[in-house]
C-alpha cells in the first residue's frame, strides 16, 4: 500500500526501507501476555484446531437450529482499558468484571445507550475517537433449545472481544477479521429471554507495538462487531467441518466428529458429492446446499460406520474420492461442487453439514518461473481493493463501513470483473467470510492476506513471540479451507527487517503448508529493494512497485524494468508477483497522470507475462479499484481508484478494462453446472486415486479381446 509524499513523517522509513535503522521508532506502549486462543491437538486420526476449549468448527451456514443475532443493538461508547484487554485472564477477571458493573445483568435496562447496527462498526467515517465500549442485545429463545449443545459463533469482531452470555463469561479473542466460537452451552436459557454483552476495544494504531497490526496503517481502523453473529445447536454426535483438499483428479477429505455428553452411541458418516449449479438466482445466497440441482444425484454416496463411541471425544475421519470427467475451477469456468456429511447415531439422522469447494491445483512450474493452474500456464490481471462499503457515496467520497452484506459485497466483485480482472488482492487483512465465497462463483482468483502491515524488526519480534500472526493465519486458512478462488496466501506487507522478517515468513509458510499446502505464498515487499532476499522460502516473489511515483526518478518505462529484470534475477525461478502499483487521482486534473502511470506500468509489465516467451511476471495489481477511507493524518479518502465513489470508470479505469481483457480468461457461462463419476478410494491410496477407472478402461476391452481371441480359435481349430 502506498504511503503518499507529505502524509506522515515518518512516511521515508516506511516507503524506504534502506531507513530500517530508524524505523525502530515504534511506539513502546505495553507489554500483552494476553496468550492465543487457537492450538493444535493430536487427535484420532490426525491434528485437530481448537479454540477456547472446542474444535474449530465451519463458519458455512448449515441447516441446523440457529437464533440470528445480527441487527440492532445497543451500544455503551465508554473508554476500555487496553491494559487489562492485552492482559492475561486469569490475572484480570476481577477487573474486567468490575470494568463490566451490572452491563451484564438480567434486569439490566440498555434502553438508554444508543442503538448500533451489527454488524457495523462504532467508528464509522470521520469518527476517529471511539476505540471501544459495551454491546449488548436481549433476546428470547424458544423451547426448541432445550438440552441443546451450543455454540455462539463471531464473523469477526475488531479487535479484542470479551462476552458474557447470562453474566456467564464464554471467553474472548484478540484479532479483528477473523471467525471465533464460543461454547454457550451452559449460558442458555431455553424458552426465556437472554441478554448478551460483548465488551470490545480496538486499540488506537500505534499506541502500541504487541497488537497486529500495530500502526500506521493506510486505511480506516473500523472497531465493532464488524460481522455475522450467531447461535447454532449442534447435537451430542455432530460433524465439526469437512476440510477438502483438492486435486485434478480427485480429493483429500478430512471430516472432524465430535461426540458430547454420557449417552453411548453407535455411529456411522454418509459422506455424499453432489453437482453444483450455480445462475444468476443463487450465485449470492452463500447456503451452499442452495447450489445442488433439484433433479441431481448424488455422484457419490459413501458410508463410513464409526462403530461404538461414548463419553467426550473428537477425532478425525477420512473420506477420499477420485472423479472421473470432472469440471476444474477455474476464472473462465467457476465449476464447483457440493460436499455434504450426514451423522448417524443408533441408525437416526442427527446432523448435516454442507460445503462447496472446487476442483484446481496451483503450482509454480519447476522448469520455469510461472504460476500453473490446472496444469496450464497464467497470468493474473488484478485488482487490489478495501473492505469497505463505497455507496451511498457521501459528498464525493465512499460511503464507509465495513463491507457487510451480500449485495454490497457482491457489488464491488462486479466492479472487477467489468474491467477485465481475474484476481482481487484483498485489503491487507482477511476479508468478510462471505467475498471468498462469491469469488468463487463469479470466477475471482483471490490474494488473501494477514495484517503484518509495515512491520519493523521490533514488531515482527514481539508479534511472532505473542503468536497472534500464526492465530490469524490458522483461522484464515481454517475458515476458508474450502474456497478455491483463494490462490495466495499473504504473510506480510511492505515492511522492514531483514532476519527477523525473514525468520517471521518462514514460520508462517510453514505452518501455512502444515493447514493447508494447496495454495501459494507470498509478501509484498518493498520495490525499492529488488534483490530484497526475505522470499527465499515462499512460493512467489512478490513485490509493490512505486518507481516515478513514490520514490525514483521520473516515471520511466526504463527504471520499471530494470527493477523487474533485478528480481527476476534475484529470483530466477519464482515468479515475480506485482501486488502494487498505481497512482492518487484527488481531483480531474489527475487522472491524466494517473493514465500516465498505468499505461507507463503495465507497457513494461505485460511483455514480462509468464504466459509470454521468457516471461515471468505472474500478476500485475493495480492498487486500488476503488477509493477508499484513511486515517493518515492529512488525508481522508485516497483516490487510487479506478473507478470515481460514484462507480464511473476514470481513464486509467477505462484503459486497464481495455488492456486486461486482451490476455483475460474467457468470460463464464452465465450457469455453470458440474458432472463427473467419482467412487470413494480406501485412506492412504492417494497415489493410486485413479486406479479404479484404468482398472475398469483397461478391464473392458481386455475382457472382450479375449473372448474374440477364443471364438477365433475354436472357428479356426486345426483338423489333426
């Protein structure tokens, strides 16, 4: 993200890192021991994420039980103390609960705090003071919840969030953008009213150096309950998630059961593949089971039996397919597929899950330096863009707020693929839980990111020896395991340090690749250092490029490239990932020099392609798609846009739908439906996943060869 001439002092050692010596300036303000809440247990067939006492279950939403939470609210906008937020629990639960007073209590009357949107954020654009308080809501459940299991489940909350359910504390989570649940069990009242309190503090950017990300950030800091909450009921034998991990042929299925309370049962998963249709009439319901044709068939249909189980236990079980004919996901066919897991308990349906996912491989080619998707080279046209809401616009400027609703973020995919764009580089932070989701249906690659934004060699310490990072990108990765739109995973922007970064991305790919391993990773880093050494260990080599804008001489088309003809050499067999560049466009008088920049850029770009002979450029980003809100201090909207806040193409906009679509994938059908066989593959065949179609296609014509060779024989059988 660029940091534009005038916006910040310190803007020279955040643009320069050659200045690392005095980008130790970083605020001392405090010392958290507050500790993650996410780990990882061995379990019955493998590791298992929990968080705050219980496996990390699916965000997805699933038929079962649930109490919606979100709409109005009411909100006490009072100061919190971050000390005791950044603080270890135990050593402060007195105080947070003489902090909380009576907030919390039955009779408790919130009539009189002011009503709040959830989600939404308490600091909506130009309110800069509001860095915390006290939401609450009263509700009432029906009798339906009764000796019901529970849980409370949190889109994100930004950025520490402590919750009592009943005056009951479920516990809390440190990190803005990512999902958490919570067990309420215990907390429920059936068949009466309940009141929920949430104490949430977004502590100002650089206040302090132990919260990520720790300041100085190029866009607006939005504090709240900034997504979905929810109750679901989950019975005593439930399906936890169903992790899919894809192949050409075929996938790895990873299935998380969790048995709660005394009652003995025998158990049993069906484990069935469905097609999926996705049309212009269900592309935005995020149900995925809304997807499944009403005349289709299984393509699969597997039962596994769990035998005996009793008392309290979570395990793991695997379910691996190989598929025959399969449609690949990809931007110019978004095919996916929906998995659905249904839980048998002494012979009785207790619970269903259900999960689209796609089928695609992303890979680096090991004998040139481009990206392979699906076997197939390409290049990515991109655009980078802002969680944020950009109507009703507001004098000109972006309406504001966190993007929330589905239209709204449905709204602003449409804008990138008006222009041509095949890859969307989420903000700097993960995304609302649904944009991956629509992504992989309007056919988006996505970059998706974690907050490690203009990190120093102090910050980058402090924050990996908290954990916080590694938390944020487990949940990202856990939360959107079965998106195949997301290619990239991001471990930090533009910053500083040399051992230190380089020690923080090596932890992160590596656990990255322990979660995952189906995607590729990345930084952006600094342009100014081409030869920068800190990708050594990721997957790509990516950068942001400023040359003529930030930093340099004047734009030249030479400078561009002798800045790429650098790192590709400093990296000769990566791909070399352009995550930035761009130009500010304030007023009309501008956009041309803005124009200017594009064309400059993406003339010395696009002959580099990967797709091209010799090339090895796999994605130019053009930062931004939209304007978007600032706290840079001078600043209050940045205008890198290529579209106006009034959704009209600037030049460069104009010119960039023009460019991009000349090497842009083919447009998708307007309806996408998908086909194929699959069987079911006994656990630790993977590398036999096809065997039983050759066996069949090598089975037939053998088996018809010799009956023709005994029919010839016995007509031509010798007369001796």
């Amino acid at each position: 993200m660029p940091t534009r001439p005038g916006a910040l002092i310190l803007a020279a050692c955040l643009v320069l890192p050659l200045a690392s010596a005095a980008c130790s300036l970083v605020p001392a303000g405090g010392h958290a021991d507050l500790a993650p809440t996410l780990s990882f247990q061995d379990k019955p067939g493998g590791p298992v994420a929990f968080q705050s006492g219980q496996p990390v279950p699916t965000f997805d939403r699933e038929p079962r039980l649930r109490a919606d939470l979100d709409g109005v609210w009411r909100f006490d906008r009072v100061p919190v103390d971050t000390g005791l937020s950044l603080t270890n629990r135990s050593s402060v639960r007195k105080a947070l609960d003489a902090e909380l007073g009576s907030r919390a209590g039955m009779l408790f009357d919130s009539s009189g705090w002011p009503a709040i949107q959830v989600p939404g954020t308490f600091n909506q654009p130009p309110d800069r003071t509001t860095t915390g308080g006290f939401y609450r809501i009263d509700f009432r459940l029906p009798a339906a919840w009764t000796d019901q299991f529970a849980l409370l489940k949190f889109g994100a909350v930004r950025y520490i969030a402590d919750v009592w359910l009943n005056g009951h504390y479920l516990g809390y989570h440190e990190g803005g953008d990512t999902p958490f649940a919570l067990d309420a069990t215990g907390a429920l009242l059936p068949d009466a009213y309940n009141n929920l309190v949430v104490r949430v503090d977004n502590p100002e950017w650089g206040t302090r150096d132990d919260i990520v990300p720790w300041g100085l950030a190029d866009w607006w800091n939005y504090g709240g309950i900034v997504g979905d909450v929810w109750l679901e009921a989950v019975p005593g034998m439930s399906a936890v998630r169903a992790d899919v991990s894809p192949h050409l042929d075929g996938a790895d299925i990873s299935i998380v059961l969790q048995h709660r309370g005394k009652a003995n049962v025998n158990a049993r998963v069906e484990v069935q593949l469905w097609p999926a249709q996705v049309n212009p009439s269900n592309r935005l319901d995020p149900d995925a089971a809304s997807l499944i044709p009403a005349d289709a068939k299984p393509l699969l249909d597997h039962h596994i039996s769990l035998g005996d189980i009793s008392g309290d236990s979570v395990f793991r079980v695997p379910a691996p397919f190989s598929i025959r004919s399969a449609d690949l996901w990809s931007p110019s066919l978004p095919a996916l597929y929906v998995l659905q897991v249904s839980v048998y308990a002494n012979d009785e349906r207790v619970d269903d899950l259900y999960t689209s996912f796609g089928l695609r491989q992303i890979r680096v080619d090991s004998t040139a330096p481009r990206v392979l998707l699906n076997g197939q080279p390409i290049v990515f046209n991109g655009v980078a863009l802002h969680e944020e809401r950009q109507s009703p616009v507001r004098s000109g400027a972006p309406g504001g707020g966190p993007l929330t609703s589905v239209t709204d973020i449905a709204s602003i995919l449409k804008r990138a693929v008006a222009v041509h764009a095949d890859m969307i580089r989420i903000d700097h932070h993960p995304p609302n839980q649904v944009l991956p989701v629509l992504a992989d249906r309007f056919g988006l690659a996505v970059w998706e990111e974690i907050p490690l934004y203009h990190f120093t060699p102090q910050t980058f310490t402090i924050a990996m020896e908290r954990g916080i990072p590694q938390q944020m990108l487990a949940e990202m990765d856990l939360r959107d395991f079965n998106r195949p739109s997301v290619l990239f995973h991001g471990l930090a922007n533009e910053s500083a340090g040399s051992s230190e970064r380089a020690s923080a991305l090596n932890a992160l790919h590596a656990l990255d690749r322990r979660i995952d391993g189906t995607r590729l990773t990345g930084q952006a880093a600094y342009g100014t250092d081409p030869a920068d050494p800190t990708s050594s260990n990721l997957d790509v080599a990516g950068y942001t490029l400023y040359y003529g804008v930030l930093y340099g001489a004047r734009l030249s088309g030479a400078v561009i490239q002798s800045a790429l003809t650098e790192a590709h050499q400093t990296y000769p067999k990566k791909p070399i990932m352009i995550l930035e560049y761009g130009h500010w466009s304030d007023n009309a008088g501008e956009e041309p020099q803005q124009l200017r920049v594009f064309n400059t850029y993406y003339g010395q770009l696009s002959p580099d392609f990967d797709t091209e002979q010799d090339g090895f450029v796999g994605a130019a980003v053009w930062w931004t798609l939209d304007d978007y809100w600032t706290q840079r201090p001078g600043i209050t909207v940045e205008t890198f846009g290529l579209y106006r806040a009034d959704g009209s193409l600037r030049p460069a906009g104009a010119a960039a739908a023009t460019k991009f679509a000349r090497t842009a994938p083919s447009t998708p059908p307007a309806s996408v439906r998908t086909k194929g066989v699959a069987v079911a593959i006994e656990p630790g065949h993977r590398h036999n996943l096809l065997l039983p179609f050759i066996a069949y296609g090598f089975a037939v014509p053998a088996l018809v060869l010799i009956l023709v060779i005994v029919v010839l024989a016995r007509v031509r059988r010798p007369a001796w």
